[in-house]
C-alpha cells in the first residue's frame, strides 16, 4: 500500500497561560504528575486592549497545567500553515498586538490578575498568582495575614503590596480591595539545638524567626482598564506602586518589625500613608 501525502496542515495557538503560585512554584515530575501547586479550576478571558468586547475564554489543555486560546479573532493567519506534499511548514509573518489577560479565581483562593501580553507569544505567559485573604491556609506552613489601614482616615488600602522578609527570605503578599492579605509560606530550614542522651531541648513551639515587613500603596496611581472588571487594577500598576510610611510607635518608618512563632498565625494590623 502507498500512502501518498497531498498536503500538511499545522496548528499553534498565538497564547497560553501558565498559572503559578506566586509562592510555591509547580514543578512537573516525570509522567506527567505535577507536584506541589497545581492551580486548578481557574478561568481566564483574552481580548485586544482596544477591543474590549471582544473577548475569548480560555479552556484547560488536557495534557498539561497550561490553559490555552485555541483561536484569538485578529490574528488567524499566524494560527495556521499549510505545506504541499511532506515540504517545510511556513508561518506567516506576525503582526504583534497588545491583549488584555483576565485570571480569576471561582474557588477565591487566588486574587484576579488582569496584565497585559503583546500577542503572538512562542512560548507560554507565566502568570503568577498571590493568596487571597479567603484561602485556607496550608498546613506546616508560616502564616502572616492582616490589613493595611491608612493612617490619616484609618480607611483601607486597597491593592497594596507587602515585601514580608522572613528570616531573610523575601515574600510577596498582595491585598485586596480592602487592604487585607494573607501569606502562608514554608518555614525558615531550622531546627532548636537538641542535647544530652537521649536529645532534649526547647522543642519546635520555642521557635522563632525575625519578620520584616514593608508596604506599597499609592491607589491613585492604580490603573482599572478593563470596563467590564473596574474592581480588579492592572497588575503592572498595582506592582509599580511606591513604598509608603508605615506608622509606628517611633513615628513614619520604611520597614517594621515582627517576630513569628512556630506553630502561631501573625496577624499584623499596619497603618501605612502612601508617599
């Protein structure tokens, strides 16, 4: 029997997102099982930045983590080729467009992301999600949560970034619309000192480490671009806000200072006035 090949046709999607704990990244182990944090039952929406109404929900690959626009509506020439015979797949030139990406959350474990990619993309847009203050925290995991008032009215901070540096170890917490965040991190690698036979010492609820924490706030510079989602700020303008004040008993600080205990949630209530 011959086969005798008329044509070959291929396909690429112009965008797929790769969604991240911000925190614990998800490895993939061999087999395909993916370890740690999958992030699962998301949804997201991509549209051009001029074009709101013209949106595409995405749809979970069934072999990955990643979630994928099998079609975008203004760039089908760079989605498909077609090759006579067995000869070389050729993809039209691409014409870049920026777009709009919306992820949220059903499950509310996760704060929604809305950023902006200029399409077509060759490889897969890393997006990286931060705890929202409604997740169960993980277990045998460090908890820091609280919310960030403003100083002069005591009103919330909304979308404010917190650098929580735990032992040395930097963190990224983001707030709500309400200035409330919640970390769960792992704990710092170490252990009490342990001694005599058999080994005897204060036990891990002796544990402590150092926390250092600083605040970005400027909600008037904050961006709402998308007409149909004006509660969720664009992640660039969230991300760029500059340091505030924070308030303390010795006055208008960069940073504060906390101590976390084993075993024990830290609940901060910070006053910060953005500069």
């Amino acid at each position: 029997m011959t086969v005798t090949h008329l044509e070959r046709v291929g396909y690429r999607a112009v965008l797929s997102l790769d969604c991240r704990d911000a925190i614990r990244p998800t490895p993939a182990a061999p087999g395909g099982q993916v370890l740690g944090a999958a992030v699962n039952d998301l949804a997201a929406w991509a549209w051009p930045e001029t074009e709101p109404g013209v949106r595409r929900p995405a749809r979970r690959s069934v072999t990955s983590q990643l979630l994928g626009f099998g079609v975008l509506p203004d760039h089908p020439l760079e989605q498909y080729a077609r090759a006579a015979d067995t000869g070389p797949l050729v993809w039209r030139s691409s014409t870049t467009r920026n777009h709009r990406v919306l992820v949220v959350d059903p499950r509310r474990r996760y704060l929604p992301v809305l950023t902006t990619a200029t399409l077509p993309l060759a490889t897969p847009l890393v997006v990286e999600l931060h705890t929202a203050p409604t997740h169960l925290p993980r277990g045998g995991w460090a908890v820091v949560r609280g919310q960030v008032l403003r100083t002069s009215t005591t009103d919330p901070l909304p979308w404010a970034v917190l650098t929580v540096t735990l032992a040395g170890t930097p963190y990224i917490a983001r707030c709500d619309a309400a200035g409330v965040f919640l970390l769960n991190a792992p704990y710092p690698e170490a252990l009490p000192p342990l001694f005599g036979s058999p080994p005897a010492g204060p036990g891990l609820g002796a544990m402590t480490w150092p926390v250092v924490i600083e605040v970005a706030s400027a909600p008037a510079t904050l961006s709402f671009p998308d007409p149909q989602h004006l509660d969720v700020p664009d992640l660039a303008s969230v991300l760029a806000q500059p340091r505030a004040a924070i308030d303390t008993s010795g006055g208008p600080q960069s940073t504060t200072t906390a101590t976390l205990t084993f075993g024990e949630a830290l609940a901060l209530s910070l006053s910060a006035e953005p500069t």
